[in-house]
C-alpha cells in the first residue's frame, strides 16, 4: 500500500514537471511574439498555467536575485521535483526490496 503511494506521489511529480515546461514554452512563445495572447483559448491557457505554476515559484523568486529579464524559477523548482522523484524512487525501492 505505501508502495502505491510512494508511486502515485512520484507520477503526480512527473505530470508536474510536465506543466512547468509547458508553462516555460508558452510563455518564450508569447515573449517572441510566436503566440497572440488576443486567442481567448491562448488567454485561458495561460492563465490556468499561471494559477498552476504560481504558488511554486513564488518562494523561489523571493530567494533568487534579479537576472533582469531572465527567470530562473522553473528551472529550480524543476531541479527540486527531480530531486524529489529520485529520493521518493530510492526509498520505494527500499521499501520493495525489505518486503514492506
């Protein structure tokens, strides 16, 4: 049972790391000029992407210096949940492997 979850917590991690990156290209495509933020569907995107990922780099933005125009929080806060996935994996391979 604390296998499954150990296992749920690390695929909830990837689906995760999988909106921070999108989040991270949509809005370089917006930067650029590729994608026009007057598309109601962009628009909606973005924002639930925004409400999404927020939270996350609200923290780490405190922390961080001001690169200018660069942020550098989803680069570590991807860098955490990697962490995060190799340690939970460890310790469900622990797990499986004492019998728990």
């Amino acid at each position: 049972m604390l296998l499954a979850v150990f296992e749920i917590v690390i695929m909830l991690l990837w689906v995760l790391s999988w909106i921070i990156i999108g989040q991270a290209i949509l809005s370089w495509l917006v930067a650029f000029n590729v994608i026009n933020t007057h598309n109601d569907f962009v628009r909606t995107l973005l924002q639930a992407l925004d409400r999404i990922t927020a939270p996350l780099y609200r923290p780490i933005r405190k922390i961080l210096p001001d690169f200018g125009g660069l942020d550098f929080s989803p680069l570590v806060v991807l860098l955490i949940i990697w962490g995060l996935q190799t340690l939970l994996s460890g310790v469900a391979r622990d797990l499986a492997l004492s019998g728990y």
